[in-house]
C-alpha cells in the first residue's frame, strides 16, 4: 500500500487493515451514487460554527453506525480517490474524520460497508459539511 495512503488515513485516526479484495460496489459506483449534484443530506453541519470538526465526527459516525455501514468491531471500507479499490480500516478511540479536510477546506470521505449494501459520506456543500448515505441493493 502506498505510504501516503496509510499515513493519510491513520492520520484521522483511523486503524489501516489494507486492501479490500471482495467484492461489491466500487469506489467509482458509490461515490456517483452518494455524491451527487441532487444528493439529499441526512444532516447538514454549518461549516463556520466553532465546533464544526467535533459535529462532523459525531454526526459522521452516528449515521454510519445507525446505517450499519460499520461492522461490529468498527471496521468498514474508506475511499482514497476514484483510481483506487477500497482500503479496509477500523474506528479507533482517536478517529477524527475531520482531520481528513483538505488544507483549502473541502472535505469528502466515503465509506461503505463490508457487505457492500450500504454508503455514508460526508462532503463540503454550499458552506456547509453535509452528512449523506445510500442504501445499495441485496442481491
């Protein structure tokens, strides 16, 4: 795994468990289908209050627990960029998604579940951080 990948996701406190080589939804997939121009968010996190990395954290990790995108032991798959397959991390008690914001202030993370039938996202919008998540099809 590149470096940069692992230090990237380690630096939002995430544990890196490497590649994913099952199957389900790509990378590709999910991101066109969760980030979208009509996406609709499940929570939108004003981007100029002062607590926002604290909120962004919570509401991220509540919707991915309430959602079943993460795995009993807090595993799931995070994206690192559409020309890469899924790398299969862990919540730590030191996760921070926030701390995965760009340096000029956008934010996106998308992560999917194991199984492959659920998404959550968090991306920058219109001045706000928005919380979205997709529920893919069993079959």
């Amino acid at each position: 795994m590149d470096p940069h990948i692992s230090i990237r996701l380690r630096s939002a406190g995430l544990d890196v468990l490497g590649w994913f080589t099952g199957s389900g939804p790509s990378v590709r997939e999910v991101f066109q289908r969760v980030v979208h121009v009509e996406a609709t968010p499940v929570q939108r996190i004003p981007s100029n209050v002062a607590d926002a990395a604290r909120r962004i954290n919570d509401a991220w990790i509540s919707h991915a627990c309430d959602s079943a995108v993460l795995a009993e032991d807090g595993s799931f798959l995070a994206a690192v960029g559409l020309k890469y397959d899924w790398v299969k991390v862990r919540l730590t008690d030191a996760t921070d998604i926030s701390a995965l914001e760009e340096p000029q202030g956008e934010l996106l993370f998308v992560a999917r579940s194991l199984s492959g039938h659920r998404a959550c996202a968090v991306s920058t919008e219109e001045g706000e951080y928005w919380i979205l998540g997709l529920e893919f099809p069993q079959g």
